[in-house]
C-alpha cells in the first residue's frame, strides 16, 4: 500500500546514546534526547520502521538494502537515512555494529510512541515479541510527510510478514521519479 501524504511527523523525544568517553568503563555512553524537530526540520529524510533489531527479515534484507543504496540516497538530495525500530538504543547500536552498518542513522523508539503516533504500532505477541512497529517506509522532507509505502495487511498478530513495498528499491524508483520531475 502506498500513500501519499502531506501530515506532520509526530512531535516527541527519542531517547538515544552518544559515545562519551568521559564516561569511562566498557560502556562509555551517554543518554542524549533528540526532538522529532531535530531529526527532521530543515531536512530531506528517508526513515523506514521495521519489526526489530536481529529479526531474520530485518537483519538479511531491509536494513542492509538501505545501507547498500545509501550513497544513492543522497545523490538525490536526501540528507539522512534512518532505521526506526522499537528497541532500546544499546540494542540499536550493536545491531548496528553487528551488521556493520557505517551510513543508516539507527533510531531507537524504545517507548513506541513515535510508532503509536504514526499508527503504525502493531502487537507481535503471537512471535513474542509485544508490540512493535509494522514495516513501512516514508519520506520526510522539512517534517512532512510526503510519501508512505506501507505494507500491506496491518494488523495485530499478523501470520506473515509482508515486504514488499517499504524496501531500498521501491523508495528509490519514487524518488528518481518524483525528483527527477523537479530538477
């Protein structure tokens, strides 16, 4: 399913971590908030939502299909790709660096209230999981929204799990199209 849209992305803190070695021990980061404005005002941004960190789907394709396709990305004018989970931001970070993602801004929603608001907050429960965010993808530019490909079959509990339009590929050919219409 795909949308279009011109709403706002929702306003809320994300409680990330920084390095700080000041901090010391094996650990050495830090709590850092970032506002939705910082992420997205005065910005073109590409974020997509996925179920978690370390699932097989997210792990083999949809997270290193946007890191593969990164520098296309910003070829087209896009300044920051972002993986939204609903995670905590440790286990962002080392799946990040288990993957060895080095592009792909990894953003962690560990309340879900940046998934909730969007509605894209789905329960997982039959795999264990709780809840967690549905697959989508989305392009933000000075935090609107302006285009949405959501996976088809949002629901609760869903018995499979659909990728087939929040992908690399698919947000590229809209963006080819879409600003290639406008240069």
């Amino acid at each position: 399913m795909t949308t279009q849209h011109t709403q706002k992305v929702p306003s809320i803190i994300f409680k990330t971590r920084v390095r700080d070695e000041a901090v010391g021990g094996a650990n050495p980061f830090r709590w850092h908030n970032l506002s939705s404005d910082d992420i997205f005002k005065g910005k073109e941004v590409i974020l997509f939502g996925l179920p978690g960190a370390f699932t097989p789907t997210c792990s083999s394709t949809h997270l290193p299909g946007y890191e593969a396709k990164y520098d296309e990305f910003i070829k087209l004018g896009i300044d920051t790709v972002i993986c939204l989970s609903v995670n905590d931001a440790f286990t962002m970070f080392q799946w990040a660096k288990n993957l060895d993602v080095k592009n792909i801004f990894m953003l962690p929603d560990g309340n879900a209230d940046f998934t909730r608001m969007m509605g894209m907050l789905v329960k997982k429960e039959n795999l264990g999981f709780g809840y967690r965010s549905w697959r989508y993808s989305m392009h933000v530019k000075d935090g609107s929204i302006q285009k949405m490909f959501v996976e088809p079959g949002l629901s609760d509990n869903c018995t499979d799990d659909p990728f087939q339009v929040s992908d690399a590929d698919t947000m590229l050919a809209y963006l080819k199209t879409e600003l290639g219409t406008k240069k």
